[in-house]
C-alpha cells in the first residue's frame, strides 16, 4: 500500500493552464505537485529531440522511474500534470485525471502569448479541438476516472474550486461536455483552425 493518499492528474493541451491550476492545487491540498514538462528538462529525461518540432522527447521509462521514486518519498497526495502523465503510471496508482479544456479561440491567444508558433501552434489546437488529450486518458484509465473541465473564461481558483468540490464529491464528474469541433463548424471556422491539415 502507498504511503501516500491520491495521485490526482491534470491534463490537458499546452496553454489551458494546467502548471498554475496545479501549483494552487497542490497548495491548497497541502499536497506534492510534479510537473512532468519540468521534470523531463530539468532532469534530462530525454531520448532525443524532434527537430520538426523543436521539442525534446521524453524518454517515458526514465520519466516513469523518476516519477515513481518522488512519489515513494510521499505522505501525502500527489499532483502530477502534463499533457501525456496518463504515461507515466500504472492506472491502479491513479485516483482521478482531471482534463482541462480550453475554448481554441482563448487557447489560441494563450499559446501565441507562450510563444508557440506555425506548426507547434497549429497541431496543438487541432489537438484541443480533437480532443486528442482527453482520448488519451479515456484510453489510459477508461472513463471511470475522467472529469473534463472547461476552463473558458474561468480565473484559476475558480477551476481548483470546481476541483476541489469534484474531489470532495460536492459536484460530479463530467465528461463530454465540450464540442469545439462542432462549434467551430456550426460558425464557419473550422477551416480557420486546422487549416494545415
């Protein structure tokens, strides 16, 4: 048995927020916050570098050992956040992935302040609007384990506090309650977004 009571995820594309809605979190809960995205780069827990991208790649079996190790040092919960964290564990470890969604016109504004731009900018929409890091926790933990929160036009402690009231069970979990996809055809845009694919 672990030491430790939850391991709680955040998900989520690059810019919905998931780094500071984790920070105040793991505050608030008086509990160990890992981010992954730093972890990697400050450890060097690389395999190599994609160079269409201008990222590093992640060695997942270093990252998941080092992961594991921090944790082991833990008597209390534990938030990790990163856009693949769903890989870094055992899906029994996990207690909750919390998924963050961001409108793609707000997200859009967000990267481009972040610096993200063309390609980089370009894929990481098309994956908000696909949903791509909410299947990959679906297909990670199944659905059991998911909550989806929009986090369009929501300061930071108002998404903790709709955490917090999940992880209390004061409020439910809730999946599949955006559909940027279909909103963005229903106005006529969607070309405007995934115009590079």
């Amino acid at each position: 048995m672990n030491k430790f009571k939850r391991i709680i995820l955040i998900m989520g594309t690059p810019g919905v927020g998931k780094t500071v809605v984790s920070n105040l979190l793991a505050s608030q809960l008086n509990a160990t916050h890992i981010d992954v995205t730093k972890l990697v780069k400050r450890e060097k827990l690389t395999s190599g570098v994609d160079k269409a991208r201008g990222t590093l790649i992640a060695d997942m079996k270093k990252v998941s050992g080092r992961v594991q190790e921090i944790m082991r040092g833990c008597e209390r919960d534990v938030i990790i956040d990163g856009h693949y964290a769903v890989d870094v564990l055992p899906v029994e470890e996990i207690h909750l992935v919390f998924v963050l969604r961001r409108d793609p016109e707000e997200l859009k504004q967000a990267m481009e302040n972040s610096g993200f731009r063309e390609r980089k900018l370009w894929e990481n929409l098309a994956a908000e609007i696909l949903d791509v890091c909410l299947w990959d926790a679906v297909r990670a933990c199944g659905s059991e384990k998911l909550c989806e929160i929009d986090v369009s036009g929501k300061g930071i402690e108002e998404v903790v506090k709709e955490i917090v009231s999940v992880l209390e069970g004061k409020r439910k979990r809730s999946l599949g309650i955006v559909d940027w996809l279909g909103k963005l055809e229903r106005e006529g845009r969607l070309q405007d977004f995934l115009k590079d694919f």
